[in-house]
C-alpha cells in the first residue's frame, strides 16, 4: 500500500505535458528514458531522479540544485565524461539506484523550480545524444505515476529518502514491535518507533490516561481530553495513527494471564514500571527467544536535588545470559525510589527512551555497533554513560 496520492505543482503537470516520463519513486521524482551518450559513443537510456520536497500531501519546489543519474557513464559526443558528473552512488528504491550525481547551477545562482531544473539537466545530458541520433528524445510522451512502496505510512517519509537511506531502513520491514508500559518512557519510544517503516506497532498498557501522564509524554493533549480520561493505549493509538498505519492498540495490562499478548512481536519494549510482572514478561519472552530491551529509572531526592540512573538491559539472540546472572533488571524499591511519586521528568523519561531506541536500531543494524553491550547507565549527577556486558 503506497502513501495518499500526491498532488503536483503546477511545474511538474507542464513537464507531464510537454511529455517527461515523470514518476514519483520512494520518495524521488524520476525522470525516466533519458538518452545520453556512453564512454563507447552509444546512444543508451538512463533516468535522472532527486528527493521532493512533500508538504503534507504535495510536492514543493526544493533549492538543491543537484540531480542524480543511473543507466551509466553520462558523456558528451566523443565519449568523454560529462564533466558535472561525479560518481556518486545513491539508492533511489529498492530497484532503482543511480551511480553519479550532477551538480550545474545556472548563472542566476539557483532554479525557479521542478520543470526549470529538469529541462536543464535533461538538456545536458540529451543534448549529446540527440547530436548522435536524431531520433534520441528525452521527451517520450507518458502520464504520470507514482510507485507503489508499500508504505506503512500515511504520507510520504521524506526524510528517508532526503538522506539517501532508503536501503538502509530496510531494516525496520517485517518487524511487529510492541510496546509494554506506555508512562513517560514507553510514550517517547512510541514516538521514535511510529517515524520507523516497521509493520506493527502493539501498544499494551491497560491504565487510563491522567495529567500527570500528559507532563511526561509528548505531545500536549487539550483539558476536554482529559475529562474523557481515555485510555492510555487507545490515546496514542489515535495521536500516531494520523502518522503511521500499524499502529494497535491494546488496552490490557501484561501479566501471567495476557503474556500472549506478545506472541506476534518481533521485538518488545519492556517500559512499565510494575517490577513485580517484569520478570514473568521477560522469562516469557526468553523462552520464546524473542529479543527486548527493558528500561528502568531510579530517582531519589539527595540533598534537596534529584538524582539516580537511567537503565537500559537488552536480551538480544546469543546475548541473554547477563540479564538473569547479573540480575540486570532489578525487582521494587519503594522506600527510595522517588521516580513512583510521578515527579515530572518528562526530559529523563524522553533520554530513557532514546537509549533504548539507539540500542535497538544498532540490533538492526541501522547503527553502527561497536561494543555490542547488554546493560547500559546514565548517571544524572556525573552526566555519564557506562556499558557493561558487552562482548
């Protein structure tokens, strides 16, 4: 299932009808059957592609002047590399990747818009072909079409593409992720795994949503909502639904009895703050060899000032052990833990999540991952970060 149409400008429906083979394609305009000369003075065809610019459903004019060209060596009459052209490769889909990017801005310093920057690279590039053969056209004449790219989005992830990521993030396809505990920590991992092209999100948290959830979550819901108090997983299904199309949402608290609740999920967030039932989720989860992260914070009040640690352990395939030896994930601690008094520290909630995010998206291999750790602390008083177990 692809994003909702896009609705072009007006520059792109004249290229369309001057007749540019103009598609949209994981998130790059293309501009497909291009003729240019190869390094064998051979008349072939290429295609020119560049990220767009997407403004909720519509496509803006972007001012990088720089375009990108796959099909092969784009060269001039005699063969000679065309000199704006630098190799370069970059993924536009998962079909479709160009290998030199060309850079040539016009004496203005910069271009009007799509069309001015399209017929200005097609003319470059054509021009020397179109002298080889006369028949050579770079405007064949099609309607236009966007690819279908099976997004889990609502609208077009343009950040992605912008990036050159595409093949990257490919990472993320498949995964059922859940998520158990939807407080301060669970909610801004929900809001890093909902901007991810993962194919499920199961939000598990059976608690109704209060004020003093809305001083540690993203996002500020209106007082009118609060008097609803809805529950919390039905809350964030409806905020991060507006984004993203798996999002599932479960109003259950995970215990002994609901443990299958996960039996889909690729990977689970362990984010509540019930220690009692930590333990049954995460022998469950072992048994199964399903991979976790579980995140904890200890605050207390030192001196007039809070302080403690932030705690991320991960039980990854073939690096589990650390979490029972080493007892990683602590049981309650009430009488000094001043973090159950809900003090609003909505900052410490979002840097849990982060760490627990990083942690995951290194698993995956979007990250680099050097130290392959499987308990890692965040001290607030030293500002430091420690890893242990690490292999």
């Amino acid at each position: 299932m692809s994003s909702v149409p896009l609705v072009r400008n007006a520059q792109l429906d004249q290229l369309i009808h001057e007749g540019y083979d103009v598609v949209v394609d994981a998130g790059h305009l293309v501009v497909r059957r291009i003729p240019f000369v190869n390094e064998h003075r051979q008349v072939q065809l290429g295609f020119l592609a560049y990220p767009v610019t997407v403004t909720g459903d519509a496509i803006v004019y972007s001012s990088d002047h720089r375009i990108w060209f796959g099909g092969g060596v784009p060269c001039d009459e005699s063969g000679t590399p065309l000199f704006i052209a630098t190799p370069e490769d970059r993924v536009v889909s998962a079909e479709l990747r160009a290998s030199y990017m060309l850079s040539s801005k016009p004496a203005s310093g910069a271009y009007t818009d799509d069309r001015a920057k399209v017929m200005a690279y097609t003319q470059i590039v054509s021009h020397p072909a179109e002298a080889l053969d006369p028949s050579a056209t770079s405007t064949p004449g099609a309607a236009w079409q966007e690819v279908e790219d099976h997004s889990p989005f609502n609208y077009l992830d343009t950040a992605t593409t912008r990036a050159g990521l595409t093949t990257l993030s490919a990472c993320f396809h498949g995964q059922t992720i859940a998520i158990v505990g939807l407080g301060g920590t669970g909610s801004y991992i929900l809001d890093q795994v909902a901007k991810t092209p993962v194919q499920r999100i199961i939000l598990l948290d059976g608690d109704t949503f209060e004020n003093h959830n809305a001083f540690r979550a993203p996002g500020a819901p209106t007082l009118e909502l609060l008097r609803e108090r809805p529950s919390k997983a039905q809350y964030f299904a409806d905020i991060y639904s507006h984004m993203h199309r798996g999002v599932v949402p479960v109003p259950q608290f995970v215990d002994e009895d609901t443990l299958h609740l996960l039996d889909d999920s690729t990977f689970v967030f362990i984010a509540t703050d019930d220690a009692d039932t930590k333990m049954s989720i995460v022998s469950y989860l072992e048994q199964r060899g399903t991979p976790f992260v579980d995140v904890g914070m200890g605050i207390e009040e030192v001196g007039g000032k809070l302080t403690g640690l932030l705690r991320v352990t991960s039980s990854l395939p073939g690096h589990s052990s650390h979490v029972q030896t080493k007892g990683r994930i602590p049981g309650p601690a009430p009488e000094r833990d001043d973090y159950a008094r809900n003090i609003q520290i909505a900052d410490l909630n979002a840097l849990n999540a982060q760490l627990a995010i990083t942690r995951w998206k290194r698993y995956l291999g979007l990250y680099a991952d050097l130290t392959n750790e499987g308990f890692s602390t965040y001290s607030v008083a030293t500002n430091e970060l420690a890893n242990e177990d690490t292999r």
